[in-house]
C-alpha cells in the first residue's frame, strides 16, 4: 500500500492526480476512489511511475515498508 505521508501529497496533487488518470486512463472521479480507499491498483508499476513523476520522488519513498 501507499504510505500515509505520499496519500497526502497526492490528495493536495493536482499534477499527481492528472498524470494517474493518463496512466490508468480513468476518470478523476474513479482516481479519486482510488486515493481515498488507497487501493491495490496505485501500487501498479504505472501507477507508481505516475506519483514518482508527479511528486519528482523515488519509487522507494512511495510504498508502505510495513509486511
């Protein structure tokens, strides 16, 4: 899963949000699911691409360390 500080970032992340719909090519609406439910779908190696350029961060700052 995402950790909670990149949920954050995402949610106030208008260029984050845009470039998830690109790379899943869904609706704001249904990315915004997505975000709120922090749902399996955003740990997709496209997914991930997406919020590491959105966020200009790296992919090991993204998911939850937590097993």
């Amino acid at each position: 899963m995402i950790n909670k500080k990149t949920m954050a970032l995402i949610r106030k992340s208008k260029k984050t949000k845009a470039k998830l719909q690109l790379a899943l090519d869904k609706s704001a609406v249904t990315i915004q699911r997505y975000i709120d439910n922090n749902d399996i779908i955003l740990t997709t190696v496209v997914a991930l691409e997406a919020i590491s350029e959105g966020l200009e961060i790296d992919f090991n700052q993204i998911l939850d360390s937590k097993k």
